[in-house]
C-alpha cells in the first residue's frame, strides 16, 4: 500500500508578525492563514528566482539578442509572416 505522507512536503511551525487588525479581519473572513501565506511565499520566490535568473544569465542572453540582430534568426526564410 502506497504511504500518502511520503509524497507531501514535509511541514515546518513558524512564527509571523501580522497587523492586528488585519489577522482579526482574516480570522473573521475564516481565511487560511497558512495556506494563504505558503502560496503568497510560493509566489514571491518564484518571482525572486525569476529575477535571479535573468541578472545571472543577462550577458548571455544579451549576446544572443545581438546575434540575432546581426544575423537573424534561422527560420527567417520560412515565415510567412
């Protein structure tokens, strides 16, 4: 039988200063503070890494956009557009 645990990630407590007000809001509208904080998190890292990315690799792609400046691109020929 297949262990349903093993394949969740695995889950760490920590702690969060919130606004008072805006944790009680959120306590009213019955939102889930976890949940909603893991996929804001999800988002922002997905983001930084995006950003981390594009500083690292800049010169390359830089380059390759030169190239095609220069030289165009391959298919050129064959669009029909």
């Amino acid at each position: 039988m297949r262990n349903e645990s093993f394949n969740k990630p695995s889950k760490k407590a920590t702690n969060l200063s919130l606004s008072s007000d805006l944790l009680a809001e959120a306590k009213r509208l019955n939102i889930n503070l976890s949940a909603t904080m893991e996929k804001a998190l999800k988002k922002e890292v997905s983001e930084r890494l995006c950003e981390e990315w594009l500083e690292k690799n800049s010169d390359a792609v830089n380059a390759c956009n030169k190239l095609t400046e220069s030289f165009g691109l391959f298919s050129d020929a064959y669009r029909k557009f």
